[in-house]
C-alpha cells in the first residue's frame, strides 16, 4: 500500500460457505474460490501506491487475521438485514467518516478476481475527485462504487444498479477496464476471468479442485 492518505476501500465479504451461489460448481469447490477471489483481491489493493487503507466488512471470522496496521476487519452480521450488500458498505463507511473523513474512498467486490493495481490506478485517475461507477462486466450492475470523501459515498447496490446510481449523480468510469467490471459470478465469467489472469489463489485452487477446461 501506498501513502496512508490514499484511498480507503471498503471490500465486503460474504461467509465462504454462501459466496458465489450462481457459479455452477460442485458445493465443496465454491467456498474454496470464494476464499480464494477475496484473499487475491485484497492482495492486489494492498500492493497498490494508490490504496491507504482497507477496511473489510464481513460474517466471516476466519478473516480476523487479515487485520493488520493497513487493513482493518470489521467482523459485523450485515446478513441479518433485508439489504446485506448496502448494510456492509455503510458499516465501512460509518468506520471511515469517524477516522478517514477526508479521504477519497471506494468499494471493491471481494470476486473481482482479475483485479490488479495497475487497473485499479486507471480507475483512480478516471475517477479524479468525483462520485464514479465502475458498471460491472453485464452492463447492468456495479462494481466500484467511488466517492471524493466517504460522506458522499450513497450506496444503492441490487437489481439494476447502475441505473440507480447514475440517477444519484455517480459518473461512469473505466468502461475499457474489463479487470475491474469482471465479478465472477457464472462458469461464463470464470472462463473469461481465466482468460484474462486470475490472481494466485484461484489460480492454484482452480485447477486442484474443479476442471475448467470443460467451461
């Protein structure tokens, strides 16, 4: 990571044992790359200049040793609401507005499971001090959810994202970045995924546990 006044990023992440429902996989192989998505994406965001701090949001307590003096875990029950996604990320916000106020912040999928730092710089420098969204690779959802401070940051994550964000005032960037629209969510996209790089978990978990060459 980077300066510590860099960007704070909220990444929320869900139990291994409920991740990637949609990813058509056997059951004891799911949890597995869910784990294995989350831990490479907060790899690439600690390996990034631009990044001061994460902050995970999560049910999941085999994270707590993730937490070190650049990242911070919150171990919260976000799943116990009716709106789990959006719940995680005012957590994280909450945490940022009381000691990172004045600093640009973002959210992260924990499946962007191609992400690196040098895509995550490109979607810094198209954001330059606005409320950005990074649309997912489907063309409707989202996937990063940028602010200048973390009092400007309104989630409103679920069906049809995008559009909801846009109507909020939240400016699309990074339409090229495919390694930062690309959360893995169907056999589909973990075949591009494969294509365009996955990180070194998934990379080694992949071939050990479910044969992709068949997708």
């Amino acid at each position: 990571m980077g300066d510590v006044l860099g960007w704070t990023v909220v990444l929320p992440v869900k139990p291994w044992s409920l991740a990637k429902a949609r990813l058509l996989v056997p059951d004891s192989v799911r949890p597995l790359l869910a784990r294995a998505f989350a831990l490479d994406v907060l790899d690439a965001l600690r390996r990034s200049p631009d990044v001061g701090h994460v902050v995970i949001v999560t049910a999941e307590g085999g994270l707590r040793s993730e937490a070190r003096h650049d990242t911070t875990v919150l171990v919260d029950r976000p799943l116990v609401t009716v709106d789990p996604l959006n719940a995680a990320i005012l957590i994280g916000r909450a945490w940022a507005l009381t000691r990172r106020q004045c600093q640009p912040i973002v959210v992260v999928p924990s499946d962007v499971a191609c992400l690196t730092p040098e895509a995550l710089a490109n979607v810094f420098a198209e954001a330059a001090g606005r409320r950005g969204i990074v649309v997912d690779a489907a063309g409707v959802g989202t996937a990063m959810l940028l602010a200048p401070r973390p009092a400007q940051l309104l989630p409103a994550y679920g069906p049809g994202s995008a559009e909801a964000h846009r109507l909020l005032g939240y400016v699309e960037v990074a339409r090229h970045e495919r390694r930062a629209r690309l959360d893995v969510d169907t056999l589909s996209d973990l075949s591009e995924a494969r294509r365009l790089g996955l990180g070194a978990r998934a990379s080694e978990t992949e071939p050990r546990t479910f044969h992709l060459d068949s997708v």
